[in-house]
C-alpha cells in the first residue's frame, strides 16, 4: 500500500467520523448553550437540569437520525472490505 492510498483511507474515515458524530455533538452543544443562558437569566445553578436536557437532545438526535447515519457505517464499511484487495495488492 502506499502512502498515499493510507492517507487517502485514513481521510475517509476521519471524514466518516466526523460525518457520525456532528449531530449529536451539535445538537448537545446547542442544547448546552441554551440551557446554560436559561439558567444564568434565572439563576438557577442545577447541573441536573443541564444533564437531562442534554441527554433528552442526545436521544432524539439519534433516534431521529439513526437510521441514517447507521446506513452510512454499514455502507462505508461494506466498501472498505470490497476495496481491501485493490489495497492490499
């Protein structure tokens, strides 16, 4: 394999990570930011609240963008197992 067909791989699947985890962390951050200006207008310090919110936000992103992001992993596992021969020789 060369270098290049090893960076070529490694950003694929920087990219692939990037794509499976940028709803839930933006929907958390999101989520995080809101709460946090919510509870510095009331001042209302509770971390619980903040915590729940957050893993409410982080449920609902996957349930709702589950299916998706579950079908890219298969796919792109699917094609790097097809592409390990071209790879290898």
């Amino acid at each position: 394999m060369s270098p290049e067909t090893a960076l070529t791989e490694i950003g694929r699947g920087l990219q692939m990570a990037l794509l499976l985890g940028a709803p839930p962390l933006l929907a958390v951050l999101v989520i995080g930011v809101v709460v946090g200006i919510l509870q510095a207008a009331t001042q209302i310090n509770e971390q619980t609240i903040a915590f729940v919110a957050k893993a409410i936000a982080l449920v609902a992103v996957l349930a709702v963008t589950g299916h998706f992001l579950l079908g890219r992993l298969v796919s792109f596992t699917t094609d790097l197992f097809q592409r390990i021969p071209h790879l290898i020789g």
